[in-house]
C-alpha cells in the first residue's frame, strides 16, 4: 500500500472523528433541552394542573394551558432537532463505512501479496542467498536493512488492518444505537404531537366561550393590570423609602466625599464590594424558590387573546407548589419588609446598590436589618384559598431602576 494511500486514509479518519467529535457535541447540547423541557412539562402539570376541581376562571384555564403548550411545541422542536441531527450522524457513519470496507479491501490485497511474496522466500536457504549474493559488505547490510524494513512492514500492515476493523466494528455498533434512539426520539415525538392537538383544541374551546364574552374578559384583565401597577407604585415607594433610610444610616459612617443622588445609594467600601459581587454573578444567581416555573416573564406585550389589550409586567411571576419556602438569591441585608394593600407581605433584600423583592409571602422567616446568606429561608410563600395556586413576584433592581429578572437567575 503506497504512502499517498495512507495519507488520504488517516486524513479521512481524523476529519471523520472531528466531525462526529462536533455532532455528538450538538447531540448532548439537545438532549440536555430536551431533558430541560420535559422537566418543565413535568413543572407545569404539577403546578398548574395538579388538583382536580380547582376554581379556576376561563382566562386562567386558557393562561395555563398556554404554559404547556408552548413547552410541548418546544420539546417537539428539540425533539425534531435530534432526530433531524441522528440522520446526519446515520449518514456519515454509513459514509465512513463504506470508505472503510474499500480501505480494508485494500489493505488485505496488499497484505495477502505480501505474505505470498514472503513464503516464496520464506526459507532460510534463500535469504542466506540472497545475503551471500551481496558484491560488497555495504550491499549485505543494506540487505538485512531492507529485510527488517519488509518485516516491519508486514507488522505493521497486520496492525493496521486490526484497527481499521475494530473501528468498522465501533462504527457499526454505533450506527445500531443511533437508530434506536432515533426510533424512540420519532415515537416520544409523535405521543407529544397527539398531546398537543388535543390541548389545542382544548384550548380553542376555551378562546370560543371567551370570545363571546371578550367585554367582560377585557374588562377583568384591565383590571388586573390596573391593580399591578397600583402594587408596582407601592414597591417603588417602598424603594425609595429604603434608599432614603439606608443612605441617612450610611451618612453617620461614612466620609464627607461620599456623594449620590437622592435615587442612589450612598456605598460603604463594604456595600460596594457587595454590589461588585452580585454583579459579577449576573445570570449564575440561584432562583428565589427551589421547584417553580415562570408564567409571565417581564415586560410589555399585548394580550395573546385579545390583542388590543397591552399588559405590563413588572418583575416576572412564578408558579411553586403549596408551602414552598422564599429563598434569598444572594448576600445581602433585609432593608424592609411591608404589608402591601389588599395584598400580601414583600421583602426586599439589598445587595450593595442592587435589590431584590420577593412579593406575596404569607409568612416571614426574617425581620428588617437582617443579614441574610444565599439560599437563607425568607419566608413562606401564600396559597390562594380558592384557586389552590401558590404564585408570586420577583423583581431585581438597581437603586429604583427595574431590571429584568431573567437576565441574573440561572435558566430562568
């Protein structure tokens, strides 16, 4: 087998193995999603769909399933992604096959007429011969030379020949596993899909009853919204209250060159530090409650059903289980606690010049001027008696300026 042939050889066998090094890289990546997603399906049926005979309006009925949709239309297209990912993965394995059946060919030509050349000067007579033959002491050595050379050569024709088959071997095994796993990711697919289409028209029944009543489900949501802002005005209160406090209480301590504006933070060395740290942990923070799923994320948008309709969501609100603990996202200290009207309990934990607020606690775990450690019980989130739903809201802020929540917490 001459050199040019095991050049190309090798080249193809490193770039296959890359190639499929980068695939298998992307394969993990989705099945990490994918594994995500059925985490938040599961998430959602449990804490959205757990009790049976919960009090629930059309508009909730329609939010919720909404939530499972979109995390089904999500894992089929993650799902999809793998599939579609497999059938490259099935291809080129099969390519590599093929090209490794031809270079095995080859080499077992090679390798057989090798030995046949061998055998007929196989005899100890004859390489004797062939060494006395030599017309000078430098032609012999170069002969025995040339002698170990073939011998090496054999061996190393005989090795590689071994490698190639395990690797078609490997590769064959591969391709097996990989259409298994294809076969199972298709069916999980097509069981998903059938889920799907009966929460849509599940879901289509429930826009048809709101339709015909879209005046008064108009009226309610802007309601709502009127009663979230009324809330959003009372914790921007409270913000401005605690900064005020916080920065008479940092005045008695700190220099005379300390300067910030009356919406600021006048920062200790210490609270600065702390500031920096929190920072510097954007979008690795840990999440307010341990088991909980975001169903309305920050921001403005229109209304999903009734599109003239615009809602403002301050913070993001979150679902968890009944009895679920608030936990603190970060070092810091309780800078104040207040009973918002006709409403529940809110925290507010400051971290240097960044705060965090956890809303509609039924119980405390902690008291104003507390220093508080990440993960620290808080308190106890409130059930609504009615519904059976534990919801709540989690705002991030830097002085009184709102941020978006789902830019610090890990995976939100």
């Amino acid at each position: 087998m001459n050199i040019r042939v095991l050049l190309i050889l090798g080249a193809f066998i490193f770039f296959g193995n890359f190639n499929g090094f980068a695939q298998s890289k992307k394969q993990q990546q989705l099945e990490e999603q994918r594994q995500s997603l059925l985490n938040d399906i599961k998430k959602i049926n449990n804490l959205l769909f757990k009790t049976r005979g919960e009090k629930k309006t059309v508009l909730t009925e329609v939010e919720d399933l909404s939530q499972r949709i979109k995390a089904q239309e999500n894992l089929i297209r993650v799902t999809n992604q793998q599939a579609n990912l497999l059938t490259r993965e099935i291809n080129d394995n099969q390519n590599q096959i093929t090209q490794l059946r031809d270079d095995l060919k080859k080499l077992k030509d090679d390798y057989a007429a090798m030995v046949r050349k061998s055998y007929k000067s196989k005899s100890q007579q004859s390489r004797v011969m062939f060494l006395l033959s030599s017309q000078s002491f430098l032609q012999a050595y170069k002969r025995v030379q040339y002698m170990k050379q073939y011998a090496n050569h054999r061996k190393k024709q005989g090795e590689t020949i071994k490698v190639k088959t395990e690797k078609l071997q490997e590769l064959n095994r591969n391709l097996i596993s990989q259409r298994k796993q294809k076969d199972v990711l298709i069916a999980e697919n097509k069981k998903t899909k059938i889920a799907l289409a009966k929460e849509k028209k599940a879901q289509e029944g429930l826009i048809a009853s709101l339709k015909k009543e879209e005046g008064t489900f108009v009226k309610q949501i802007r309601s709502k919204q009127k009663e979230a802002d009324r809330i959003n005005g009372e914790v921007k209160k409270m913000i401005r209250d605690a900064i005020a406090a916080a920065n008479k209480k940092a005045g008695k301590t700190t220099t005379k060159t300390t300067t910030a504006s009356k919406e600021d933070f006048a920062l200790t060395p210490e609270a600065a530090a702390l500031a920096k740290d929190f920072k510097n942990n954007k979008g690795k923070l840990i999440w307010p409650v341990e088991k909980g799923i975001v169903i309305n994320k920050h921001g403005t948008r229109q209304h999903p059903q009734f599109p003239n309709v615009t809602q403002t969501f301050h913070g993001v609100e979150i679902a968890t289980s009944a009895n679920a603990k608030a936990r603190a996202v970060f070092n810091g200290e309780v800078l104040k606690i207040q009973q918002i009207k006709n409403a529940n309990k809110a925290v507010m934990i400051g971290h240097g010049d960044y705060i965090t607020i956890y809303y509609n606690l039924a119980s405390l775990s902690v008291k104003q001027g507390d220093v508080v450690t990440t993960k620290q019980e808080i308190g106890t989130f409130f059930t609504h008696p009615v519904t059976g739903k534990t919801n709540f809201k989690f705002l991030v802020y830097k002085n009184d300026t709102e941020l978006n929540p789902e830019d610090w917490i890990y995976r939100m």
